[in-house]
C-alpha cells in the first residue's frame, strides 16, 4: 500500500533522514519506533508531504506520489494524526471533522455516523469547542478527523503520548478493527513498547535517520530493545 524507497531529507543543512526504505502493508498496523529525536516526526511529514524529501520516493498503491504537495496526497488517501493532534480549539467538535471532510475526493459533506459509533464521545460533544475537550477526547477527535476522509493510510504520529490507558487501550482497539474490517495501511508512530506489542503487526525502529531493524512484532527482542530503545 505504501512504499518508501531511499527517502532522505534535510532541514537546511542538516541531514535528518538517510535512505529510508520502508514497506507498510494494508490490514496491518506498522510501527515505527527509536528514541526521541531519530526524525520518525519528520518521516511522517515527509509521508504526507507537508515536507518535500531532496530525495527517493514515496508511493501509494503503486502510485508515485513523490512529487505531489500535502493537499493532493490526503486526496489521494493518505491521512496524518499529527503528533500533539493540532486540532483546531476554536472550531468545535463537528466543525473539527467537518475539516476532515476535505480529504475525500468524493462530494459527501456528511459526517459519517460511523465515527461517532466508533467515538460515541464526540457524538455527546458535537457542540463543544475542541479546545475544551480532555487530551484524550481531543486524541479520538483527530483520529476522527482522519477517519472521515476515509484513507487509505492513516499515519499516527505518538498517539498514546500524555493520553491515560483506558484511551489508549480503546485507540489501540479502535484501531485493530478498523485494519480488520478495512484495506486500509495504519502506521503508528509509538515508544511505548507494551502497545506496540499488544496492537503492532510489524515494527521499523529508526536511529540517527535511517532504519536500523525491522520484522514483526513478536521478533522485537530485548537485545533490540536495549540497543535502540531504552534511554
Ligand atoms: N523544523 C526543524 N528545523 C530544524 N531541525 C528540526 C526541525 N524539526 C525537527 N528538527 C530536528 O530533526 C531531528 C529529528 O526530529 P523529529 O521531530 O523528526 O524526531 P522524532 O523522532 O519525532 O522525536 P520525538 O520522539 O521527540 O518526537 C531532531 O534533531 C530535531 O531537532
Ligand atoms: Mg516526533
């Protein structure tokens, strides 16, 4: 579904992804992992084109979308949660997803019932500015936000961070039922270790910008646990 080949970016001068190859398959959730500062934030944006790699390519469903800016890859099916969620406070909730809408490149303007069965919350909270919801409401409402445009592959950039377990526990299921019922690609951005096993299907642990070890989720051992994720 998606592809990432030889991808690498430099903020000004300074080099922060290395020859990046990554294959993220449909109906699985990948994680990407590696302690703070890597650059797997400046992988996502560059995934999603809100920066532009010097070099490589990444392509979605056998499409290379390399070259397309930030708005014409959300149409084209990819969707990004962005780390610390940036939904808009002064917007309420039905507002918020109202945004999410854009992304569809068919004409619906209806918010799907579908998200607010998955996130009854933002249902009771349709009026309210998003500013005024918890960490963990405004988490469920930028996943939300992602839903709507039904992607194809939705990138969540730390998800779980600052976020109290039985939220996480309910995005992590969220998350697995919608690979189960979807071709939909989920990426998780995640340092949290007991997520990444009990969600993950597979893993790409990055250091210093490039990747240093992938495989599935069960073959994430101690060994590479101490070298690349423990701080
Ligand atoms: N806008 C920017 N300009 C210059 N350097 C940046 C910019 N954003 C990030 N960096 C640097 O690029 C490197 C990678 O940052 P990035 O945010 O991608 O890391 P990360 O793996 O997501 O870290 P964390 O786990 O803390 O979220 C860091 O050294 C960071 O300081
Ligand atoms: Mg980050």
């Amino acid at each position: 579904m998606l592809r990432i080949e030889n991808l690498s970016f430099a903020y000004g001068a300074i080099r922060t992804l290395h020859q990046v190859n990554m294959v993220m398959e449909p109906k699985q959730i990948t994680c990407v992992m590696g302690r703070n500062g890597v650059g797997k934030t400046t992988l996502m944006k560059n995934i999603m084109g809100t920066l532009q790699a010097n070099s490589g390519k990444v392509w979605l469903a056998g499409r290379d979308v390399s070259h397309f800016p930030a708005n014409r890859r959300a149409k084209a099916g990819i969707a990004l949660v962005p780390q610390g969620r940036h939904i808009f406070p002064k917007l309420t909730v039905e507002e918020n997803l109202r945004v999410g809408l854009e992304a569809r490149e068919d004409r619906k303007r209806n918010i799907p019932d579908e998200v607010y069965d998955i996130f009854p919350v933002l249902k009771t909270m349709s009026r309210r500015y998003g500013g005024d919801l918890s960490g963990g409401q405004q988490q469920q409402l930028a996943i939300a936000r992602a839903l709507v445009g039904e992607p194809k592959v939705i990138l969540l950039d730390e998800p779980t961070e600052g976020i109290q377990p039985n939220i996480i526990e309910k995005i992590g299921e969220v998350l697995r039922t919608l690979v189960s019922e979807k071709d939909v690609a989920v990426v998780i951005v995640e340092q949290f270790l007991d997520f990444v096993k009990e969600f993950g299907d597979s893993f790409y642990i990055m250091n210093r910008g490039t990747v240093v070890a992938d495989g599935i989720t069960k073959e994430l051992t101690e060994n590479l646990i101490t070298k690349h994720l423990q701080v």
